[in-house]
C-alpha cells in the first residue's frame, strides 16, 4: 500500500513540475504562433462556398438541358468543382500552419504553404479563364449569369492567395 502512495505522489508531483524542470506545459503556457488573418481564412471559406452554391444551380439546370447547353453547363460546373477543391485544400494547409508551435517545423510548412498557394492561386487563375471561354457557347442567359459568377469567384479567390502569398514572404 505504501508503494502505490509513493508511485501516486510520484505521478502528480511531476504532472505539477513546471515546464523548466520536466513537468508538463500547462495549455496557457505553450507557445502562440501568429497565424494568417482568421477574415482570410473566412473569405477563402466564403469563395468555396459561394463555388459550391453555383455548382448545385448548374447540376440543378443541367437536369432539364440537352446538347451543346448541358454540356457548357457540365464544363462551368466542372470549374467550379476544381475551385472548390483547391480553396479547401488551401483552407487545409493555413490550418496547419496556424496551428504548428515548433518555429523550425513552421518554417519548413511555410515553404511548402507558399509552393502550394502559388501553384493553387495559377490553377484558380486558369479556371477562370476557361469559364470565360465556355460562355461563349452558352444560349441560356442564367447560364451566363451562373458562369459569370463562377469566373468572379474564381478570380477573386485566386487574388485571396496572391494576398496570402505577398504577406508570407
């Protein structure tokens, strides 16, 4: 019985150590690291959002068209998609980097944040692009409008992490 008291005693004397002298940090204590603006990560969220809105009305309008009208409203909503998986694979990648303490550890995912955000931010930039040139093709004004809206999402987000991207350098 004595011996368990000694191991118990042993135990949470040093849970209640400081840091200094091998206790555990106290969650209060672990170091704070200063991550991208949460408003970014909100806006980014927004843009991905806004992208998943648009694909649901293009699905939704392609269920009553046929030929060349569907098949534009396929692409858009493709580009749309792409979108969307490049905004949460960014959302993905901040939320790492804001939540890393290890300032070497921070460093090295800073390289491949600012790889990854330059590669994404060129693909948004290309979808964008694209979406411009499949409205050509397309009769249907709310098409358009959806298509529209979709390249301004597109470019938007694209400026959203070629705003990240200058503030990490």
């Amino acid at each position: 019985m004595r011996k368990l008291a000694l191991i118990v005693i042993y135990v949470l004397g040093f849970a209640a150590l400081p840091p200094s002298l091998g206790g555990q940090t106290a969650p209060s204590q672990w170091p704070t690291a200063t991550p991208p603006s949460l408003a970014v990560e909100r806006d980014i969220a927004a843009r991905k959002k806004a992208l998943l809105d648009e694909s649901s009305d293009l699905e939704e309008m392609g269920k009553s068209l046929q030929g060349t009208e569907l098949e534009t409203t396929a692409a858009l909503d493709a580009k749309a998609g792409q979108g969307v998986m490049e905004l949460d694979a960014t959302l993905w990648l901040l939320g790492v980097y804001d939540n890393m303490q290890c300032e070497s550890d921070r460093e090295v995912v800073k390289n491949a944040l600012k790889n990854r955000l330059a590669f994404y931010s060129h693909l948004l930039g290309l979808e964008a692009d694209q979406v411009v040139a499949h409205l050509g093709f397309t009769k249907l004004p709310a098409t358009a409008q959806a298509g529209e809206r979709i390249k301004n999402d597109l470019r938007a987000a694209k400026a959203k992490l070629d705003e990240i991207l200058v503030s990490l350098n």
